[in-house]
C-alpha cells in the first residue's frame, strides 16, 4: 500500500495524477444522483435541498479549517472565492430549474455542453486553436453524453421543447465551465481547504437567497444522515478535488475529466434506485469513458516508455 503511494506521489506524471483527482471529483457528483433523488422522493424541494448540500459542506470544511488549515486569508481572496461559490450554486439553480421545464434527458444533455465550452475556451486563452486529438476527445465525450442521458430512447418532440427552459439548461453548463475556470485561477497560492471552504461559504449565501425560510423545516434535522451523504460527498469532496486539481490542468482537460459525473451517476442510478440502463446508454457511458481515456493517450504513452 505505502509503494502505491509512494509511486502515486512521486513517480506518476503530475498531469495524470491531477486527472485522476479531477475524475474522481465528477464521479463523486454522480455519487450524489440516488442521494438527490431519495430526498425528492421524500418531499423535500430543490431549494431544501440546495441549502442542505451547502450547509453540511460548509460546516465540515469550516472544522476542517480550524483543526488543519489555519491560514490567513485576504479580505479580496475571500470576497473572490465567496463569488465563486455563487457561480457554483447558480449551476444547481439553473440544472434544477432547466428540470422543472424540460425532461431529465434534454437537461442533461444542456448541462454537458459544458465539455466543449471548456475546449473553446482555453483556445481563447491560449490564442491556438485546439489539436484535432482534443477535439476528437471532445466529440467523444458530447457524443457520448447524448446516447449516455437517453434522450435518443426517449425521443425529442417540438411540443417537449421548452425555450425557457432551454435557456436554463444552457446556462448552467456556462455556470459550470465558469465555476472550473474560476476555480483553476483564483488564489491559487492558498491551500485548497481554505479556496474550497471560502466558496462553500458563498454557496451558502447564495443558496439561503433562493430558500430563506429553510430552518422552518429543514431538511439537515429531518434527514441527518441523508443530508451528510449529501453534503459531505455530493458537494463538499468534489470542490475540495476540483479546487485541488484545477490549476494543475488545462482548461478543455478539466472539463474532459469532470465528465465522469455521467457514467458515474448513471452507474449509482442504476445500483441504488434500479432505473434500467438501455443499450444506447450503456453505449453512451461507454463513449464518454474511452474519450476520458483518449485524452490522456499521450500520458500514458510516455507513463510506459518510462517503465520500459
């Protein structure tokens, strides 16, 4: 176990060993799908829901940072990664009311637009164009993502269509290539606990916004260990990981490995809630795991000349 370690911290690539953590970070998001959906069922609302996610989020990483991080933060640095966490529960207000307009599969299919926005704009940032290997990677992923969230078994029909909300599920794939952005470039000198708790913090805000009277029945007393599940893996782990990883990676890569949250969540679908998983999706969870693997041929390659 201390050789896998060792090799993990001291021989693997710094770029796979960051998009490892960055992989991991979208897996933990799909994690949270089954959570999410057992608390709708419960009855609790999406703003309930929000809040509770945060809340827990916040809290943990406020103790974290007490015991193990106790570094000063600038009133600027703060007030930026608290914007941030503003960007980041945006993604959750615009996906969750995309929902409420459109069906799960459309909206999904809207939020992973994401992955390509990411490409665009680190060619923006660089000023080159991107590879035609990146690209290729990025179509698999988009592709993918489309057979992945069943849209094609369910059909799309004018009448579905909703402009608004529409609208709403292309905003949230901005507010998520934004919050990945933002979150590879704001203090980065900081520790990653201090970046991720300060967002969090905003988040919170943000959230209580949208829901203010959530302690009339709040959902982090009713349902404890539900709310901690949420919280802890469905919000608070995944940041700290992006956080972390982030500014060790380009722009298109990021979004290219936080795709994993697709074949991740419906993975977790399927086992904890036992919704049936079609060939088109099993093909399109597929697609998106060999585009996750194809963007990083390169770091392999060089991974196994090193061995040799």
């Amino acid at each position: 176990m201390f050789l896998v370690l060792e090799w993990y911290h001291n021989l693997m690539p710094e770029r796979l060993k960051y998009s490892l953590i960055m992989f991991t970070a979208g897996c933990c998001y799909g994690v949270q799908v089954p959570m999410i959906k057992t608390a709708q069922y419960a009855g609790f609302t999406t703003g309930q829901i929000m809040v509770t996610q945060y809340l827990v989020a916040a809290v943990v990483l406020v103790l974290v940072c007490l015991f193990f991080s106790r570094v000063k933060v600038g009133f600027k640095d703060a007030l930026k990664l608290m914007g941030m966490g503003v960007v980041a529960a945006s993604v959750s207000f615009f996906f969750y009311q995309s929902l409420s307009l459109l069906t799960p599969a459309m909206s999904l299919t809207l939020l992973f637009q994401f992955v390509w926005m990411g490409m665009v704009v680190q060619a923006v940032k660089t000023k080159t164009p991107p590879r035609p290997a990146t690209v290729l990677t990025v179509l698999f992923v988009v592709v993918g993502a489309v057979f992945a969230t069943g849209i094609l078994d369910e059909g799309v029909t004018l009448e579905s269509l909703n402009a608004l909300g529409i609208l709403y599920g292309f905003l949230s794939a901005v507010g998520y290539t934004a919050f990945l952005v933002l979150s590879s470039r704001l203090a980065t000198s900081l520790p990653a606990l201090n970046r991720s708790m300060f967002s969090t913090l905003g988040s919170v805000g943000a959230s209580f916004a949208i829901t203010p009277h959530y302690f009339a029945e709040p959902m982090v007393v009713s349902k404890p260990l539900l709310s901690a599940g949420i919280g802890v893996i469905g919000f608070c782990l995944p940041v700290v990981l992006i956080v972390l990883s982030s500014p060790k990676l380009p722009t298109g890569l990021t979004t290219v490995m936080a795709s994993s949250e697709l074949p991740s969540g419906v993975l977790c679908a399927a086992i904890f809630l036992g919704e049936p998983v079609t060939l088109t999706i099993g093909l399109g969870v597929v697609i998106v795991l060999l585009g996750i693997v194809a963007s990083e041929m390169e770091t392999l390659r060089s991974l196994r000349k090193m061995k040799e």
